[in-house]
C-alpha cells in the first residue's frame, strides 16, 4: 500500500522550463506566483528545500546535438540553474520567506557552497534551502539530483513538479488518447512501463532508499502548495 503522504521535511523539484513562462531567460512573473505558492506551505511549516533545473537556458545535450562538446555543454547548463536560483530566492525574500542558496560548483560571492549539514540546520531554522548547480558533474540531470539531494538532507519525500504533465500514466497520454493517470504506482512498475515523465536514475535513486515521490503537474492553481501540503495530487510513486 502506499504512504501517507504526511511530511516535515521534503525536497521540491522545479522544473526550469517554467521559469522561462516559454523563453529563453526568466518570466518574473512566473517566477513571483510559484514563491508565493512556496511561501505559503512554509508558513504551515513545512521545510523546504528545493532543485531548480536549466532548460528555460541551456540544455548539454541539446547544445551538443549543434557541435557542442557534451560536458563544457553541461556546465553551461548548470550555471543556468544558478540563475534560476537566483530569481526564485529573490522572490522569495520579498514574500517574508529567509533562504539560502547552495551550489555544487562554488561561487562564494553568489552563494553558500554545498554543506548538507548547514543545509540541514537552515531548513531547521525555516530558510528554504534552494540547490544550484545541479550535481556539479557533466551527464548528470537535476532530477536525479532531486533525488541525491532529498536523501542527504532526510527528505521524506520528493514532489517531482512537471510542466505539461500532470502525473505518471499507463502510456504515453501525447500519443495514446486512451492513457490513464495513475494515484499510485511501485517504482518497479513505473520503470518496467518505461514511463519517462521522470528520468530512470532518479527512480532507481528512490527506490533503493525507501523514499517516496510526488510527481505533479505544476501549472494548476495552488498545485505546488497542494503538493508542499500532502493533498493527493498528481501520482504518488513508492517502493
Ligand atoms: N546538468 C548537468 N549535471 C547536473 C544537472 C544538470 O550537467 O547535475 C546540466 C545538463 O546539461 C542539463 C542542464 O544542466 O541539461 C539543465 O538541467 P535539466 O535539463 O535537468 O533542467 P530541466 O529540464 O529540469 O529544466
């Protein structure tokens, strides 16, 4: 049977395209609603900590696809995700919520370096804690990061936030008009079905550690604060 979906601590995965609102950069006003949203289940107090991907910048494999080498390709694609950062931390601070930025590649006068430990003593405190850089490591994706990160700092579970999906299916919902959304599926199912909403390294992460994931669409109202919050939204992914 699944988990309750009950949590104090949880790791919330942001997806960059969304901070694009459809273009390359940042949508400010895209990026202010979803604070708002965190800010909201932090003052229930939940804690926070939260992985931004790159892809409204750079994606290395899209650049490498055009003559790029792959891994300078996916160092472009990580500090992409430090800007993102960036953005949502600022809206953040002007919504009333304390944060702190940590990122896998340093940059001291941006940003804290990757401590989980501090990383853990921020969220104690309230601060919501937002990831940078990806892993630091070229072929790596922020996914799976989510997943990495969410297991070091004692996540009970990852909320997986998509955009353009709004769950895990039996099959693929863009070519199957038959597809159905599933309330819960075992990892062993979602990676048989080869359900690609979320990436396989990430799922086999999870499942060998016991940690639950929420994947959910991001675009409904209130989604990501539902999500924060426990509500059943989405599909809850489990061992
Ligand atoms: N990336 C990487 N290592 C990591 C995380 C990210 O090399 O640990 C690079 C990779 O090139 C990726 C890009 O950063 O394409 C942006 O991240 P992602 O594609 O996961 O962002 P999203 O699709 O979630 O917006």
């Amino acid at each position: 049977t699944p988990p309750a979906r009950r949590y104090q601590r949880v790791l919330l995965k942001l997806s960059g395209e969304v901070f694009g609102g459809g273009k390359i950069g940042v949508a400010p006003e895209v990026v202010r609603g979803i604070a708002s949203q965190i800010a909201d289940a932090v003052r229930d107090g939940v804690e926070v900590a939260i992985v931004i991907g790159g892809g409204n910048f750079f994606r290395g494999a899209q650049l490498q696809e055009q003559g790029m080498d792959r891994t300078r390709a996916d160092y472009m694609g990580m500090l992409g995700t430090v800007m993102n950062c960036l953005a949502l931390q600022d809206f953040l601070e002007k919504a009333g919520v304390d944060t702190r930025v940590q990122t896998a590649i340093t940059m001291g006068q941006v940003a804290e370096p990757y401590i989980p430990r501090r990383a853990i003593r921020h969220l104690e405190k309230g601060r919501v804690v937002i990831f940078g850089a990806g892993a630091g490591m070229p072929f790596f994706s922020t996914d799976t990061v989510s997943a990495q990160r969410a297991l070091e700092i004692g996540a009970d579970a990852v909320l997986m936030s998509k955009s353009g999906v709004d769950g895990v299916y039996d099959s693929d919902p863009r070519t199957n008009p038959d597809a159905r959304k599933l309330d819960s599926v075992t990892y062993d199912d979602a990676l048989r079905h080869d359900l690609k909403v979320v990436d396989a390294a990430a799922f086999s992460l999870c499942k060998d550690n016991d940690l639950p994931m929420v994947v959910f669409g991001m675009e409904g109202e209130g989604n990501i604060t539902r999500g924060l919050r426990g509500e059943a939204i989405g599909t809850l992914v489990h061992p």
